[in-house]
C-alpha cells in the first residue's frame, strides 16, 4: 500500500512539473517560440528597468528602456495578431515608461506604434 501512496505522489508531482510547462494564458499557447521569445525580451528590460528606475538609477533605467525597444523593430504589418495582442499591455508599459524618463530629463526615443497585424487591416 505505501508503494501505491508513493505512486500517486510521484504522479502528482510530474503533472505538477508537467502544467509548468502550459503557456499561462490562451494567448500565448497560440505565439511561435520566436514570438514568446520576442515578449519574454521586452519583459524582462522592462523589469530591469523597473529596478533601476526605483533604486534613482536613470541612465540605467533608460538603457534598459532602449533595449526593450528593440524587438518591437521586428514588428510588421505581418505581426501575428495573437502577438499583437499580447504586446499591448507591455507597449502601455513602454508609454509610461517612456513619460518617466522624460521627466526625469532622460532623452529616450518614444515607442513606436504597434502595426494593426494582418487580421486588423481594413
């Protein structure tokens, strides 16, 4: 019976490991590698960003800044809309951000729009 309880353990566990792997959302179940890799970049200089801006670091934080601009340059008009879609939120972010620096004296490029995508042409 113990060999059993340890079946079901060791079961429970593995699923568990296993759902990590699950995109957390509906949305990013339908981004290409490329296009998760692509989210999680901007993400994460967003975060660090975050931190300099936080700790009065604002070279920093406007270096990070940049660098979160950066894959948005590999955006077209054939940009996924599901991609789009998860890139709202985060542009949001880039658009505050980018106000921030401003009023910290930061000289920082805007961020550019994001395309329609193919789905949202008229």
């Amino acid at each position: 019976m113990l060999r059993g309880g340890m079946l079901s353990i060791l079961a429970i566990v593995l699923t568990c490991g296993l759902l990590r792997t699950i995109p957390c959302t509906a949305q990013e179940a339908k981004l290409s590698r490329k296009e998760r890799q692509l989210v999680r970049s901007i993400e994460e200089e967003l975060e660090r960003a975050s931190r300099f801006y936080s700790n009065k670091k604002f070279d920093d934080c406007a270096t990070a800044y940049k660098a979160a601009l950066q894959p948005l340059s590999q955006l077209n008009a054939e940009s996924s809309e599901s991609l789009l879609k998860e890139l709202q939120p985060l542009h949001g972010k880039l658009v505050k951000a980018h106000e921030l620096l401003k009023q910290q004296g930061q000289s920082v490029p805007e961020p550019p729009p994001l395309p329609r995508g193919k789905i949202g042409r008229s």
